[in-house]
C-alpha cells in the first residue's frame, strides 16, 4: 500500500485529504505544522507528500520543500495553495515541487495528481532485465533501481530532473522542444511566459556535465534542448 504524507495546518481540510485518500486505498500520515511535516518527511520514506503553501507556525510549505531538496529528499511533492496566479505556481515548482494544485479543488482531481506521482516511481516487477537500463553514450540510467551514473560517477536527481532525463534519453540526439518536455513532464500545457523548463533544465546540466566533460544536454537556439550520445 503507497504511504502518503499530508502537511496540512487546517484541521477539517486535513481530515477531509486524509480520507479521500483512505477512501482511495492510500495509507496516510498527517502533520499540522510545517515543522512536524519536515520532521517526518525526513524520518520516514513516503510515496508522495501533499503540501499545503501557505502553513502558519514560521515554516511554510515552500521552506518545507527547500530543506527537503537541500537534505536530497527526492520524495514527489504535490503544493496545495490557495495562490493560483502563474508566478505563484512557477515559484512552487522551482522550489523543487513535482506538481500543484490550486484550493479549491475536487478530491477526485487530487487523489488522480498523487496516482500520476506516484505511478512515475514504480516500473512494473516482471520487466526483463535487458530493458532495465538506458545507455546513452557513457550515461546510464538504471530505471529499476532510479539511479544514474556517467562513467563511474554517481548522480543525485530530484523527480523532476529525472523525469526530464528520462525524457530526453528516450529522445537521445534528437531535438525537443519546451513544449514536448512541458507537457511530457509537467503534463500542462506549456505556456510561454513561465522559465521553469529553463531553471530545471539548468541543475540538471550542472549535474550530467561537469566541467572536465563534454557536455552532454545541449540548447539548440530556438528549438529545444537535446541530450547527445556522446563518449
């Protein structure tokens, strides 16, 4: 049974989450304070976390998500908020969120968002071996166990980095453009005015190609990006 943890300073709206997502076969913890919820998150492992923005106490949701990312803590994050403007959301997911959702919403809308989150972080047991991995050049991303490594070293990603990732190794050399890898990964339409594609893209460059190696994620002028297979 996925385990997941809800942050949530609103006792009824708290209680309500809780269960739905019972309702929804889900096992569930609960943390009223951000502090609590940062507490469990790194203590415990969970499927996804359901973080509300706005938390009363001096730890917010966005500083929640901080110290999480900053401890490596690569844990789906769903933001709830009441703040729906654009830059409201864009800051959300340059925090390190996985997806957001604005108040009010439906509960059925919820627990399919935590289905889509949690779905990315499972590959199906009886998977040959053989398909395990991905090669692309001296990158290999083992799907099984979502690690990857070039050459010999080992590369910490966050869900978001490695959703893009694995987008762009299933399109190696060829040419992707924001929209391809907005609506793969996010799973919205792209919209012109937000640079989240370009703030994701740019950690998960400092992290694939350090800089004694050739680089291997590559901007093509007014075009996209491209991950190239090279030694």
């Amino acid at each position: 049974m996925k385990h997941i943890l809800v942050v949530e300073d609103d006792l009824k709206t708290s209680e309500e989450i809780k269960e739905a997502l019972q309702d929804h076969g889900l096992m569930v913890t609960t943390a009223l304070t951000g502090r609590d919820g940062l507490i469990k998150a790194l203590a415990n492992p969970y499927d996804a976390i359901v973080l509300d923005r706005m938390l009363a106490g001096g730890l917010d949701g966005l500083s929640v998500l901080l110290s999480l990312r900053n401890a490596e803590v690569i844990t789906p994050v769903l933001i709830l908020s009441a703040l729906s403007q654009l830059d409201e959301r864009v800051q959300g997911l340059k925090a390190g969120g996985d997806d957001y959702l604005c108040k009010p919403f439906e509960f059925i809308e919820l627990t399919a968002r935590i289905d889509a989150l949690t779905r990315r972080r499972y590959i199906q047991k009886d998977t040959e071996p053989t398909s395990n991995k991905l090669m692309i050049g001296d990158l290999e991303i083992d799907l099984l166990k979502r690690e990857v490594k070039r050459g010999t070293r080992d590369i910490n990603l966050v869900p978001r980095e490695y959703a893009l990732l694995i987008y762009l190794a299933e399109h190696a050399d060829q040419v992707v453009t924001k929209t391809m890898l907005f609506e793969a990964v996010w799973q919205y339409h792209y919209h012109d005015q937000t640079n989240v594609i370009e703030v994701h893209m740019g950690r998960l460059r400092k992290k694939i190609d350090t800089s004694d190696e050739l680089s291997m994620i590559q901007t093509v002028r007014g075009a996209g990006y491209v991950l190239r297979s090279i030694k």
